[in-house]
C-alpha cells in the first residue's frame, strides 16, 4: 500500500494517519500518527479539536498514558497551563506508585502513577493517542479514581470505534475523539 502524506495544510486531519497493514502481526491494520505529529500546523489543529470540549473549564492536571499518550498529555496541559501525570508500565517509576491491572486480550497488563502528586479533588483528563477496546483508558480511570481526583473526561486523537472502547467507559466521563474509524473504514472528523 503506498501512502503519501497530503500536501495541503488544509486537508482533513485523517489524511495525516498512515494505515499500515498487518502491523504488529498478520490482520491488524495499525493506524500510525507519526505523519500527523510531524506536520505542525496538522497537529496543532488536532490538538485545538481535542482540547475544544473542555477549554471552557480546563483540568489542573492531564493524565497521559504510556507511551504515546505523554505526547498528547503534553500538548494539552501546555495549551491549558495544567500539569501532567504520567500512567506507566510498572516499574518505570522511581518513587511510591499506585498500581492498577487490566485485561488485555491474550493476558494482563498494569499501569502505575505516582501517589502524592495530585490532591484529592483534583481535576483530571486522561488522554491517550488512540482508544480501542478501552482496556488501558479504564485502568487509567480506576487510577486517577484511587488517586481521590476527579475525572473530568477522556480526549484521544483516533477512536477505533468498532472495538467498542467507548461503550466500556460508560458515563463516567465524557469522551473527546478526534477522528473515529467505524467498522466500514468510514471516516468521522471532529475539527
């Protein structure tokens, strides 16, 4: 499959996500936004869209999760003057962590966040680069929840709809996608 980025700036924001077939493994078509975080205009107006929901009443602090979440995190705390959290892969972080387990679909996996950073009440979003079948995204919120913040939303830049990751959130928060694949390869952008 060949694959170009665009050449106009102004192109829809999908136009920037490279799909590459069977990767990782035979069968999965990876959505990559590498193209997407190199263009500075494109990215500036993906951020703009996922922070646009809660610019009104912006969180103190921004959850990003390991690892391509972190540059989400960053981008959004740097446009809302908030600070960042960091949910880890276990044993990345020096000092006292809160574990939460989750289910992966062949196994186990963990996040962690340090204890102590953020008071009880705290105004937290999670964001994340892609949500999918929701997994990490609810662990993260069992997190922030044992921390004693408050969720104030969920924001990711690709939402693999057909995975049904946003079903699993429930109500507990509301939840911000930039661009949403369904099951049809159709395309919705929220810019």
């Amino acid at each position: 499959m060949s694959w170009k980025p665009p050449e106009s700036a102004d192109a829809r924001l999908d136009a920037w996500v490279r799909p590459v077939p069977d990767w990782p493994q035979r069968g999965v078509l990876f959505r990559d936004l590498t193209p997407l975080w190199a263009d500075a205009r494109a990215w500036s107006r993906a951020v703009a869209a996922l922070a646009r929901p809660f610019d009104a009443e912006p969180p103190a602090l921004v959850v990003g999760i390991e690892a391509r979440g972190f540059l989400v995190a960053s981008a959004l705390a740097a446009r809302w003057n908030a600070g960042i959290l960091l949910a880890r892969k276990p044993g990345k972080l020096p000092a006292a962590a809160l574990r939460e387990e989750y289910e992966l679909e062949y196994g186990r996996a963990s996040l962690e966040s340090h204890v102590g950073l953020a008071r009880p009440g705290t105004r937290v979003l999670i964001a994340d680069d892609v949500i999918a079948t929701g997994g990490t995204a609810l662990a993260a919120h069992a997190m922030v929840r044992g921390l004693g913040c408050d969720l104030v939303g969920f924001a990711f830049v690709v939402e693999i709809a057909y995975l049904g990751g946003r079903a699993k959130l429930g109500n507990s928060a509301p939840a911000h996608s930039v661009i949403v694949y369904d099951r049809d390869d159709r395309v919705t952008v929220n810019e």
